[in-house]
C-alpha cells in the first residue's frame, strides 16, 4: 500500500503540470476566440483578466503566508503561498469559459478543483491558500462576465 502511494505521490508533479498548461492553453484559445469576436473584445478579455491576477500578485506579495513543504526555507517564493495563483486562475479560466461555452465551463470547474486539491497534496498550498484563490477567482470570473 505504501509503495502505491509513493508512486502515485511521485506523479502528482506531472499531473500538476499537466492541468496548468491545459487550462494556459484553455486561456489563449479564449483570447483567440475573442480576437475573432472583435479587437475591443480581446482588449476588454485581457484587461478584465489581467487586473484580479495583478492584484492576486499583490496580496501574495503582501501577506506572508509560508508553503506548507517549505518550513524553515527564507526564498521568496517559499514565503508567499496565499491566495493560490493556480486555483485563481483555474477557476477565473472556467468562469470565462461561460462566455464562450457553458458545456466547456461546466467540464473546466472540476479540473479546477483537481488542480486545487493536487496543490494541496503535493504540498505548495495550504487548504486555505487554493479556497481563497478558487474564491477570488470565482467572483473575478463573474464580475468578468458582468462587464465583458
């Protein structure tokens, strides 16, 4: 039992990896289909997306808040893990996929909780750190909606 959950602890990183460049790819497919829509509707997607993420940046940068596999450890980067940028972004991708495709939407929202929960175990997040970021993204996603 042991050995099975170390191999399926020792996939999780490309797993991970996986689902982020899926829902990066999901992004851009958007900023595709809003091109062809018009090049106000790309501006406004840009726009309305870049503003949460900077100011998810902001917070992160702002409230010290540890990684959970990184005690003891003084980078940058191990200090600053809340919100998750990963869940915020996941979650903001699939509340923009409502403008485009509510199947597609409805099929990105589970991804994004098994990328939360994936952060989570592999142990970038607290359980915190992704409900925050999921929460964040989920409302940025449907004041994107609202405006776009």
């Amino acid at each position: 039992m042991r050995k099975t959950t170390e191999k399926l602890m020792a996939k999780l990183p490309l797993a991970t990896g996986v689902l982020t460049a899926f829902f990066a790819l999901i992004y851009l497919i958007f900023l595709f289909l809003a091109l062809l829509g018009s090049a106000e509707l790309l501006l406004r997607v840009l726009l309305f997306s870049a503003i949460p993420f900077l100011v998810v940046s902001l917070g992160r940068a702002l409230i010290p808040s540890p990684r959970p596999k990184s005690a003891g450890a003084t980078s940058r980067r191990a200090q600053h893990s809340f919100p998750s940028r990963h869940a915020f972004s996941a979650f903001f991708i699939a509340m923009m996929a409502f403008q485009f495709s509510t199947v597609a939407a409805y099929l990105l929202l589970p991804l994004s909780i098994l990328l939360s929960v994936l952060r989570v175990l592999l142990g970038e997040h607290h359980p915190r750190d992704v409900i925050a970021g999921a929460f964040i993204g989920v409302l940025s996603g449907i004041f994107f909606l609202t405006l776009v």
